[in-house]
C-alpha cells in the first residue's frame, strides 16, 4: 500500500517579542496507513528547555469534534473559540501543560486534505485494525 501523507505546521509563538529567536511550532500529521490517528507534534526551535515540547496520538473523528464542541480525553483536551476563530488544544506534559491556539481554518483543511485521501467513515479495513492494535500495544 502506498502511504500518503497530510501534514500541517502552524508556528506558535516566534520569539520576536522576547529577541531570543526562539520558535514553537505545532504539527499535525496524519497517514493513509493509520488513518484512524492524527499525531501532535510540538517542538522548538532551537531545542530550548524552557519551552513545551512533547508528541500526543488523537482520533482524527475526535479532531473534527472538536471543532463543535469540547472534546478530548486523558493526555489531550480541545475546544473550540468561535470568538476568535481558534482551536485551544491542552497537551498533558511532564510538569504543566502546554495549551496553545491554532486557527481553526488550519485544522479544518487540514481535516479536508485528510477527507480527500480516505473519507471519514471509509478508514476501516484489516490494514487500520493492525495499526490501531499496533499503536495500543506500543503505548502500554
């Protein structure tokens, strides 16, 4: 099978502000052949202990919800800010969590390009069992 990818990035906070040239940055990742998960990335640039670094696994359908309405469990709450056109995303760390905002137009064509690969609804089949199981079993 060939694996495609849908990958956003949207950067957080650049740093300007402070003159330290630091960068957040937030990527979300989904792939054909786990198309049940959407993976969180948050990283900085450079490598800086003072900022939220971290990866979180959320259920692409939860993803969606979550542009409704609060939605989110465990390691990963998020919520809609219609006001400002946002998505809030709480990522569960070591020590606090990182919360952090990103336009809700990013996740929704994001969610839309992911549509266009394998329709919501239309990811099951032995291939996404296997990688649903996969995942599980890593993570305990």
């Amino acid at each position: 099978m060939v694996q495609d990818e849908v990958a956003a990035e949207v950067v957080l906070d650049d740093g300007r502000l402070t003159g330290r040239g630091l960068t957040t940055v937030l990527r979300l990742a989904w792939r054909s052949d786990d198309p049940l998960a959407v993976v969180l990335t948050l990283t900085a640039e450079p490598d800086h202990p003072s900022l939220p670094q971290g990866e979180w696994v959320i259920l692409r359908d939860f993803l969606r919800y979550g542009l409704d309405a609060p939605t989110g469990d465990g390691d990963v709450r998020f919520r809609p800010d219609d006001q400002l056109g946002r998505v809030w995303f709480e990522l569960e760390r070591p020590g606090r969590a990182a919360c952090v905002s990103v336009p809700k137009e990013l996740v929704l064509d994001f969610l839309d390009r992911t549509d266009a690969v394998i329709p919501a609804g239309e990811e099951r089949s032995d291939e996404t069992i296997d990688a649903l199981l996969a995942r599980l079993l890593a993570s305990e």
